[in-house]
C-alpha cells in the first residue's frame, strides 16, 4: 500500500533520493512509494495529491519545512500536528495510528512537536502577520500545502500525515527580496538575486540567516527519513489502508 509523499520544494524532495528530479512531476521512490515535486502552493498542493493518487497511491504525505508561530520553536524543530487548519477553518486529522507510529519511532532522535498545522495561501513575513495568524488559530506554524493535501485525502477516505521541520521562527522577518528571487519550486534565480542584492543590500545578512535555517530544517527531515525510510511508516494493513468515517 504505497504512500505518495508531496513536497513543495526540490531541496525538500532530494533529501528522500539521490536519484533526479523533476518539478512538477511524479519520481518513484524504493518499495513502491512515490514522490511528487509539487511546487509553492495549495493549489499545487492539490494537483500532486490528486496525481500521486490516480498512480496507485494509498496514503498520503505533507513532506517538507514550515514557519513556526509559537514562541520558542526554532529552526530545525519537527511538527508532527495533530490536525491542520484550513483558510476557510475547515479541520483535517492526521490519521491517528500512523501519527503515533511516526511519533515512538522518532522518539530520542527527533523529538516532535505537535498541536495543529495552519494554511496560509500566502507566504507570511513578518512577525505582525505570524502573530496575528497565531491569536487568530492557535495553530503552532504554518505552511502553505498542508491542509489542500489533507482535504483530498479526507474525500478519498485515505491516511493523511504531516511531517514538517521549521526554518523560521516567529520572530523572524523574511525580506521580500528572498522570495522574489527564488522560483515556485525553490530554485534560485541567480540574475533576479543579484538585483535584489544590489537594490537591499542590507538584507544580505537576513539571506546568510535564512539559508543556516532551511540547512537546520533540512538536517532534521534527514533524521526522519534515516528512522522512518522511503515509506515512513505508512499504514500497510488493509485495516489501516482506509480511515473511518
């Protein structure tokens, strides 16, 4: 019973191959598992979800790095949530079993955080929009793919879990000049970069930070799949293969 796992970015996906990968399309992974490189977004979310299903996948997997909102978690911390929250306030499980299964293997290697996983459908920058993001849910970090992944596994009546690592705390602003200098699968666009720089160049150092960080995210996802492997732990009996309800 084979998991897809969608991740946003291709430094995301490579820790889990050494083999190439392709943005926006399906790689197959070891023992039948399968990896889609889904690009920045919900609605990417979605389509990778809904294709690594139409290829036989069983279960489903929110892979990659989040922003955290809850004072005190920092870079390279795991979110294992419990439940993602939707923009429009619609609330989706992580299916039980196998979160608890991921939570023990994990324990005394990566100790995880959990609580509930907020969507943004946009990037969030600044401490203002992540503090009110965080009085508004209560939600312990954020990302943007999450909850659209969990919505097509709760209309397949498949298992949903997330497994995000943080690369920003709360209190971190990201300049708009890092975003605008990478593409939707994380790709930097070296020319657009050098403009940035060139028109901010005190935001140079804030790209020093952020590149430490996403490394410190990265480390741990690495930690995950060296304890978990290729199908991290995804249900394999027929009883598991489908939640109730």
């Amino acid at each position: 019973m084979p998991p897809g796992i969608v991740a946003a970015l291709l430094s995301e996906g490579r820790i889990l191959t050494k083999g190439p990968l392709a943005p926006g399309a399906l790689t197959a992974l070891p023992e039948g598992a399968m990896l889609f490189i889904s690009g920045i977004g919900p609605d990417r979310g979605r389509l990778a979800a809904q294709t690594l299903l139409a290829k036989g996948a069983t279960a489903l997997v929110s892979w990659g790095c989040a922003g955290a909102l809850l004072p005190g978690l920092s870079p390279g911390n795991l979110i294992l949530p419990e439940r993602i929250l939707a923009a429009d306030q619609s609330v989706y499980p992580a299916d039980p079993s196998w979160h608890a299964r991921v939570s023990s293997r994990l324990k005394g290697y990566v100790d995880p955080h959990g609580g509930m996983l907020a969507e943004s459908t946009m990037a969030l920058t600044s401490l203002p929009e992540k503090v009110t993001l965080l009085r508004r849910t209560g939600a312990v970090a954020v990302d943007m793919e999450s909850a659209s992944i969990a919505r097509v596994a709760k209309e397949e009546r498949i298992p949903f879990v997330a497994i995000r690592a943080i690369t920003d705390g709360p209190e971190m602003d990201i300049p708009r000049s890092a975003l605008d200098s990478i593409d939707e699968y994380g790709r930097i666009r070296a020319r657009k970069l050098l403009s940035n720089m060139a028109r901010h160049p005190l935001e140079f150092l804030a790209l020093i930070r952020m590149g430490r960080n996403f490394r410190a995210a990265e480390a741990t996802l690495a930690k995950v799949f060296l304890h978990a492997g290729h199908y991290l732990l995804c249900p394999q009996g027929q009883d598991d293969a489908r939640q109730k309800g």
